[in-house]
C-alpha cells in the first residue's frame, strides 16, 4: 500500500513509511517546508498557508455563523493570553514573540469584525 506526499500540491506516490517524496523529505529537513496551520499538509515556510489554504481564505465569507464563531473563538484566545501574559516574562524571546503574534493577529480580526 502507497503513500502520497504530504506536501499540498505533490501526488507522488511514496513508501507508506514516509511522510514526503525525498524532493520535499530535503525541504523538511532544511527548514523550507513546514506544516500549513489549517490543513495540516506541507507547505513551504515563508509563507503562512499552502496555496490551497491560502486561497480559500481570501474567499470572503459574511455569514453571521462566522461572525459568531469568530467572536467566540477570539474570547478563547483572550483567555489563552491572560492565562499565560503573567508567566511569559519567563519564558525564551522566540515563545513571547509567539505570545505577541497571536495577541496582534486577535487585535486585527477584532478590528476587522468591528469594521464589518
């Protein structure tokens, strides 16, 4: 039984011991490629989403569902912050980088909510 490479837009068939095609499996192991947060497949690291994801995303979508599902979702990562702020001053540069990234990015959809 076959495999087919995790990366978002190869079809080759591989080992089902294998996650990559050796092309991508080098990729992996130089950093290139990374794991696209939405689908899960490969995609490579300078960009945030695959292609795939990408595109899908640029789709707007106005419906009230999102807009709830948004708002919900935005409370959990309040939460997340609050819950971990106090400990981060701890923490390594590169985590509270992380921390101050996802605080930015809920700002920006905040204020794109709000603006809708």
């Amino acid at each position: 039984m076959s495999n087919q490479c995790k990366f978002w837009d190869c079809f080759e068939n591989i080992s089902p011991v294998h996650t990559f095609c050796g092309d991508h499996f080098e990729w992996v192991e130089t950093g290139e490629i990374d794991e696209c947060p939405i689908c899960k497949r490969g995609k490579f690291s300078k960009y945030d989403l695959c292609t795939d994801c990408d595109n899908k995303s640029a789709e707007v979508v106005n419906s009230s569902q999102t807009k709830l599902a948004t708002i919900h979702l935005l409370a959990a990562v309040d939460d997340l912050i609050l819950m971990t702020k106090p400990d981060a001053s701890n923490w390594p540069v590169g985590k509270r980088k992380q921390l101050n990234h996802l605080e930015k990015m809920a700002n920006e959809v905040r204020n794109e909510l709000r603006s809708s």
